[in-house]
C-alpha cells in the first residue's frame, strides 16, 4: 500500500507531509489547547513538536491536511506501519476552528477508503481518557475493542484503548456516505 498518496476529498486535501510544512504545522499545533486531554498534552511546545513532526517525516505515512477553500494547513495524521490484516491511523490534530464541522469524518473517510482497499481493518489507539478523541471515534463508527496497553507519555503512564473499523463494517457504516 502507497502510506502518502495524494487524498482529495469535498474540502480536505491530504498530501505527503514535506519538511517545508513545519512553519504553518507548527502554527496549528502550538495552540496548548488543542493537546489539553490528549496523553501527549505538551505537544505544543517547540522541542516537543519538532521530534513528533521529525518522527512523522521519517516514519513515512504522514499527511498535511489542506483546507480546500482556503489552501492553508490545517493539520496532520498518519498511518503507522503495517501490522499483519491491519493498518493503525493516529497522530491526528485538527485547527480547532475546524473541530466539529465534519473535517475529522472528511479525513477519515478518505484514509479508511484508501487503507481498507489493502487491509481488512484499520485500529485507531486512544488514551483511555481522552473524551473528545473517544467520541470523535464512536462518531466515525470506530468499534471499542477489548485489546489495550499502556504507554508512558509525559512521565505518566497510561492507558490507550483500540478501536477499529473493518472494511465490512465501513462499508456499510456511518462514514460511507458523509462528506
């Protein structure tokens, strides 16, 4: 599977994450409150950014998110690397002026489309006690699993939940026809 093609979807473009993005991703990602529930909530901070976006340029998988209308950067996601029938999406943040309009189901469902034509499911992992993360899954039609683990994220150690979409299950879920 191509981990960085170019996704066009009704407003969102998602291309290949590029070196030159730092300056407009790092306007995006250094607002505190966008990172305030996740596990990671010290994200905005530069030191910290710059490795999370270093990871994402070497990992390969990662997208800038484009406003259509506007043409500006609006955020982020990857896929991780394959696992056996399956495909993780993750490290996704949005503008929180484009919270809550569709734009995280738009990214979604041009990266489940793509992902689900190679693989049988894709998992998203979720810091147990990341709200706003959970319902933006249960919105999405993501199925809560029973498989978890714990991960050390700014010197705490918590707990991530897996939920996943498989391709029957979007083909015939709530994403199959929303913009």
């Amino acid at each position: 599977m191509d981990r960085q093609p170019v996704l066009e979807g009704d407003r969102l473009v998602l291309r290949p994450l590029r070196s030159d993005d730092w300056d407009a991703l790092y306007a995006v990602a250094s607002d505190r409150e966008i990172w305030a529930v996740h596990p990671a909530h010290d994200r905005w901070q530069e030191p910290v950014f710059r490795q999370f976006f270093a990871d994402a340029l070497e990992g390969g998988g990662a997208f800038a998110i484009i406003d259509q209308q506007s043409g500006a950067v609006i955020g982020s996601s990857r896929y991780g690397p394959p696992e056996g029938d399956e495909i993780e999406i993750g490290w996704t943040f949005l503008a929180r002026a484009h919270w809550g309009g569709g734009f995280n189901a738009e990214m979604k469902r041009l990266m489940l489309a793509h992902a689900l034509t190679h693989f049988e499911r894709v998992i998203f992992k979720v810091g147990a006690q990341n709200v706003i993360s959970r319902k933006a899954m249960e919105h999405i039609g993501g199925r809560l699993t029973d498989r978890s683990f714990e991960r050390e994220t700014c010197g705490v150690v918590g707990v991530h939940v897996i939920y996943e979409i498989t391709r029957e299950s979007f083909a015939a879920g709530p994403l199959k026809n929303k913009g």
